[in-house]
C-alpha cells in the first residue's frame, strides 16, 4: 500500500494555530476514529500554511472523479455558512480550508473540484495568462506537467523528477505560482490531491468573486 497526500496551499503572514504549543516549524497528526486517515499540518512563519490529508491507496498517482453524492462514506458536515455569500479573497481561502481540514470533506472535495472544472468554460483573459505562469513554474523544477485552466479554476498532473529536493518540496511549484499572481487579478491558492511526486493539483482563484466558490458551498455543505 502506498500513500496518498493532499493539501491546500494558502498564501497567509497571520500565525495559525495548528494544534501545537512549540515555536518551530514541524509536522502533527491527528488520526480521525474510524475513518483510515490522518491529517498532518506543517507551518512556518511568514510562509504559506501546508494542510495534509494523508490516506492508504494501492496507487500514488490521483483517480479520477468520485461520487460527490449524500451517500458518499465520507460524510462532509463543515458548515462555512457564517461567512458572506460575497466572500473576499481571504474568505475564500477559509472557505476551502475549512473543507481541507477535516479529512471526511476531502473525498467529497476532490470529487467536487473535478467536477466544477470539468463544466467551466473557459475565459482565455484569465486561462491563458495563468497556464504560462503555471507551466514556467513547472518548467524551472524540470517537472512534467498536463492540464489546463477554465474560468476560476486550474487542473494539472505534475510529475517532479526523482531528486532529494522535490521529495523535500514537492509543493515548490504551487508556491512560485502563489508568488507570482500575489495581488493581481490571477492571484490564487492550491489544492493537491497525490503523492510527493506525482499528484494532481488544482489553482482556485481567489480574486472576488471567484466563480466557482458558490457551486462548490452548494456540493460539499450537508443538506438541512
């Protein structure tokens, strides 16, 4: 068996509390009862705050689309209805987040982000100029990379070459891209779903309003 990482990489200079009282950069787990999976955050000030969800799989490459539906076994029940319909970018970022953090929503998540892509059409104004930035960020790690972007979201398979240092930081390539869109119109965070080295991820624009931030609550939040 081998394992299966996903994380959201989000762009924040604001301390997080991730369940440790030590002052150093470090991993801590949490085993949820019942469920097979932990969940593994890793901060360090002034650098973006790494949430890892960490599950057995038979393969480290992603799959494909899975079923989004109520009956799903992981049962989502993160509510971000406390914050506004017309969220800002920082909003936007909780919001994800918030699913990101408790490893019963990821499924659900991964299989709602694919879906949500799979229907967006695509804007050329913000695709385009997002997969050049994508593609050199990947070009300077020599990593293979396939996909494209929509209207709000990016989907792309990343493969880092077999080296020391893409093992110790395989999401170098997300922080290029979170640099370089800082403060602009193309200014996004990541979701990524696979292993340290070859694994699927997903740029969510958190330029307000970003269009699929209201389809996705509608997916993942539970039914009252």
């Amino acid at each position: 068996m081998k394992l299966m990482y996903g994380w959201i990489l989000i762009a924040s200079s604001s301390p997080l509390n991730v369940g440790s009282d030590r002052n150093d950069s470090e991993y801590v787990s949490t085993n949820i009862v019942n469920s097979g999976v932990e969940l593994h955050a890793h901060y360090q000030e002034g650098q973006p705050l790494t949430l890892a969800f960490i599950e057995q799989s038979d393969t480290d490459v992603p799959s494909g689309p899975r079923s989004s539906n109520a009956d799903s076994p992981y049962q989502c029940m993160v509510s971000t209805r406390d914050i506004t319909n017309t969220p800002t970018a920082r909003d936007i970022q909780d919001i994800v987040g918030r699913y990101m953090a408790d490893p019963r929503c990821v499924p659900r998540l991964r299989a709602t982000l694919d879906n949500l892509f799979r229907d967006e059409p695509r804007a050329e104004e913000w695709a385009g100029p997002l997969e050049r930035i994508i593609r050199e960020a990947a070009a300077a790690q020599e990593a293979k990379i396939s996909g494209g972007c929509h209207t709000s979201l990016c989907s792309f398979d990343i493969e880092l070459p077999p080296s020391e240092a893409s093992y110790r930081s395989p999401d170098v390539i997300e922080r290029r891209v979170i640099d370089a869109t800082s403060g602009t119109a193309l200014q996004t965070a990541s979701v990524h779903f696979g292993s340290s080295s070859k694994y699927r991820v997903y740029f969510c624009s958190i330029f307000a309003p970003a269009a699929f931030v209201e389809p996705m609550r509608k997916k993942m939040e539970p039914v009252n």
